[in-house]
C-alpha cells in the first residue's frame, strides 16, 4: 500500500508562492547574465531601448553590491557578489520546496 501525503490547500497556496520566487529568482538571474554580456561590447549603447530597460531592472541590484565592494583598479566583482547572492537565494527556495513537498 503506498502513502500518499495529504496536501492542503495552504499547502498549495505555499507551493505555488515559492515556485513563483524561485521562478522569479532564475528569471533574474538570466536579465543579470544578459545586462553583463551586454557590457562587454562597447558599441551597445546601454541608452537606447531595449538595452535601457535591461539596464533599469538590473542596476538597482548592481548598485547594492556596488555599496558594499566598490571597483578596485577598473575592476568591478560586485556582479560576481550579486550572482553569489541569487544562487543562495535560488538554493534557499529549492530546499524549502522539497521540504514542502516531501
């Protein structure tokens, strides 16, 4: 006879709110991969649409890091603390998942 947890609907309510910040979290961290790539080709003027609003949604985020460990000698690792950041953020939410669920 096989067990079958009972799952309540605050259960679902909970599972679906933490797929959606773990969702959110990759998302993120894709615009972040893009905005970084973005800048390493210097014609890309970071001004003009698209590339603007890229640049909008990931600043904020790059600027908080930027606070904290600014560039040293032209060299700027506050997106590799930003990345760092999102991937315990992404670990979190995945093991709080498999908690839920299992």
């Amino acid at each position: 006879m096989a067990f079958y947890p009972i799952i309540t609907a605050a259960h679902m309510y909970e599972v679906m709110l933490v797929s959606g910040l773990l969702a959110l979290a990759k998302f993120y961290t894709f615009l972040l991969t893009v905005r970084i790539y973005l800048t390493w080709f210097p014609v890309i003027n970071m001004y003009e649409q698209p590339f603007f609003t890229l640049k909008i949604m990931t600043d904020w985020f790059l600027l908080a890091f930027r606070a904290v460990l600014p560039p040293m000698y032209g060299l700027d690792l506050s997106p590799v603390i930003a990345f760092y950041f999102l991937f315990a953020i992404t670990r979190i939410l995945q093991g709080w998942l498999n908690t839920i669920w299992f």
